[in-house]
C-alpha cells in the first residue's frame, strides 16, 4: 500500500491510470450532456416549428398580465364614463319635491311624473308597472309619498339591467344628499352644530400614514395573493402539451423507435425531453413574469400600486421555489405522457391534472400566514404555493424555508423516479400506437 502510494506521488504508473479513469469519467459525463442537451435541442426545434405554437409560448404570456393589468382597467373606465354620461329615463310617481328634482335633473335624469297607481300594498310594490320595466321602457319608477311622520320612498328597477342599476344608484346618491340637506337644515333650525351631533367620534389626523406597512409591502401582499396561482396554473397548464407531442405523440408518428436507438440510455433520454419541456414552460413564465413587471411598472407610475419591495434572498429562493415546482411537474406531466398509449388518452390523464394544480392553488389564498403551522409548508403543491406568498411578503422565515424546501426537492425526486421508471417499461415505450 505505502509503494502504490509512493508510485502515485512520483507520477508513476498507478498515477497515469488514475489520470486516464478520471479523464474517462469527464469524457463520459461530456458525452452524457452531450446527448441530453442534442436531444432537448431536437426536441424544441420540432415543437416551436408551428406558428401557432409561437403564438402559445411568447404573445399570450408576454401579453396576458398587461391586458390584465392595463387594457382591461382602461376598457372599464371607458365603460364606467360612458354610462356616467348617458341619460336615463325615470317615472316619478307620487309628491313632488323641487329640491329633489333639481338633484335628478343634475344626475342626467330625464324624468316624467305619474300619478301614485292604486291598489299597491307598500311603496315597493311593483304592482302593474312590472312589464314596463322589465321591457326596460323605463330604467326605473321613483314612488315618492309626504306624510305626517316624514317623506318615504322606493325605487323600483331591473337588477340585471346596467342602465337600470345605474339610474338606480344616481336615484339613491339624490335621496342621500336631499336627506343630509333636510337633517342638517333641522339640526340647524334647533340650534344645533350638524357635524359634532352627527359625527361625535372622529379620526384624529390621515389614517392613511397610521399604517406601519410600506408601500412596497402592501403590493406584496396584493400580488401575493394572486401571483404564486397564476405561476402554477401557468406552469402546469403550459407544459401539458409539449409533455403529450414529445412523448405519446412520437409514438404516434413512429419517431420515438428512432431515439431508441440512439446510443444513449433511457434516463438521459428523460433528461433530454425533460430538459426541453422545462425550457419551454421556463420561457412562458419568464414571458409571463416580465409582462406582470411591465404591467406593475406602469400602475406604480400612475400610483396605482406600488413596486414590491422584495429582498436579494427572498428573490433567490422564489426562484428556487419556482425551479423546483417545475421539476416536479414537468417530471409527473411527462411520466403520465409517457403512461398513455395515445394522443387523447394523454389528453384525458393531463387535462383533470390540472385540477389537482388549481384547488391547492385557491385554496392556500385562504390561509393566514401569521398563525400558520409548519407542516403546512410539507404539504405537497401547497408548500411551494405558501412559500412564494411568504417569499412575497419578503418573510424569511428559516424553519418554514427549510421544510419547504427539503418537502419539496424529495417530491421532486420522487416525480423524476416516477418519470424515470416509465421511460424503463418495456410494455409502454416499446408499444408503437
């Protein structure tokens, strides 16, 4: 033993042999990376050679969060000021009150008077003036009656009706401004100050500035509570089909014999079609996510919402969070793929998968982080889930990330042996649809 290790200090023999078994060992490693990466290479040339698969991958992420965020804001505004403006037709049946009817006037109401109907039990009683607004002749009918006690009231409309809802709400914000006037006028009358008899307790100062959360936090925690669904939905949904063409749609099309006998195993085989499903799903959510940066840029410069304040090591593991959620499912996606005999029955397997990705997804918004147990974060989908909302309130928490983090790289690996002894069946590769 004392001359082998002799021999190899004085670059001898054994110490060329060693030196030959490791460059053999890197040539091998070399040669391994080289057919995983040529067949992930092969794999996303083939699968973004149609157009409208370009279109799935780079225009729909790229453009869904800032028509989210930006196109549909300013396509409901537009809508809102377009019914502001439009001017509704309202019957004003019953007492009159001048006051009143210069506030509808002002509220873009066209208004004709009627006589209170007969035989209606109470003022909300729709009675024979229900097929006229349901026929929407009317948007609504405004019942005003005076008696000893005060004035009562009642606005019959069509709830399904947005001009009828609106006329409704300008007929409400009228009475509510017409009742403060008459109250304060009364108040005033008895010699009393309108503003402490009515509002006794008052908020000292801005409540605005009480609240110790930055402003970068609280956009956290908005886009917390969407964000860590859309990324999962988005990354499970996206890497279904590259997961059914590279797997049960080879074998429908005969070019899966033709990898097989390629001189590489059936592990970096795996490798390689995970490899590119994985750069093909990475690609749509890296689109998705610098569409959302753009879309919350743009809302913070018309302060709508502010930038996310957001640490290096909370970046970092939400990265790693995301990588590892992609591993598992990519991984599970293609096994399933893999397990399938054709096209549609991969389609039928996938497709309900996805609900397996939806329901923890809405079901950790519920959840309240700051009383939250530990093995919540050992839960598989839904530690990932917690861990991105937590990482996007910037809390660190050790405890928490150490649990998620192992939980999740274990179901990882158990998702990648699951691949990996589906690409070994015999039965399954080898049975050419």
């Amino acid at each position: 033993m004392a001359k082998r290790k002799a021999n190899l200090q004085s670059g001898g023999e054994d110490s060329l042999l060693v030196a030959r078994l490791i460059t053999r060992r890197w040539a091998k490693m070399s040669d391994s990376w080289r057919f995983i990466s040529t067949i992930a290479k092969k794999e996303i040339i083939e699968f973004v050679r149609d157009w409208r698969t370009l279109i799935a991958l780079i225009v729909i992420p790229l453009l869904i969060f800032p028509a989210l965020f930006i196109a549909l804001p300013l396509l409901l505004q537009s809508e809102a000021a377009e019914l502001d403006a439009m001017e509704l037709e309202v019957v004003w049946q019953g007492d009159v009150n001048d006051e009143l009817n210069t506030s509808f006037a002002e509220s873009n109401l066209i208004i004709s008077y009627e006589e209170m109907p007969s035989g209606i039990t109470n003022l909300s009683d729709i009675g024979n003036d229900l097929d006229r607004i349901r026929n929407q002749e009317t948007q609504a009918v405004f019942r005003l009656l005076e008696n000893e006690s005060g004035w009562k009231f009642s606005v019959l409309y069509i709830s399904t009706s947005e001009a009828s809802s609106e006329a409704r709400s300008r007929i409400i914000d009228a009475i509510i401004e017409w009742e403060s006037g008459v109250v304060n006028g009364t108040l005033v009358e008895a010699g009393l100050d309108p503003e402490s008899t009515l509002d006794p307790v008052t908020w000292d100062g801005n409540w605005e500035v009480s609240d110790a959360a930055t402003k970068g936090e609280q956009a956290g925690l908005a886009l917390s509570l969407f964000i860590p669904m859309v990324i999962a939905i988005w990354t499970a949904s996206s890497a279904i089909q590259p997961s059914i063409d590279m797997t049960a749609g080879e074998r429908e099309r005969g070019t899966l014999e033709a990898l097989l006998c390629l001189p590489c195993s059936r592990i970096q085989l795996l490798a390689g079609k995970w490899l590119a499903v994985a750069s093909i799903t990475s690609a749509g959510v890296a689109l998705q996510i610098g569409g959302l940066l753009f879309a919350i840029t743009y809302l913070a410069s018309s302060s709508v919402i502010g930038i996310p304040s957001v640490s290096a090591t909370s970046i970092a593991l939400l990265l790693g969070a995301v990588v590892i959620f992609a591993i598992m499912v990519v991984a599970f996606e293609l096994a399933l793929a893999m397990k399938a005999h054709s096209v549609k029955e991969a389609g039928s397997l996938l497709g309900p998968a996805i609900l397996f990705i939806i329901f923890p997804a809405l079901f950790t918004q519920v959840i309240n982080l700051d009383s939250i147990e530990s093995w919540w974060f050992a839960v598989p989908l839904v530690n990932i889930l917690l861990a991105m909302r937590e990482l996007l309130l910037d809390r660190v928490i050790v405890e928490h990330v150490l649990v998620w983090m192992t939980s999740s790289i274990i179901y990882a690996g158990l998702a990648a042996w699951f691949a990996a002894r589906q690409f070994k069946r015999e039965d399954l590769v080898a049975s050419i649809s």
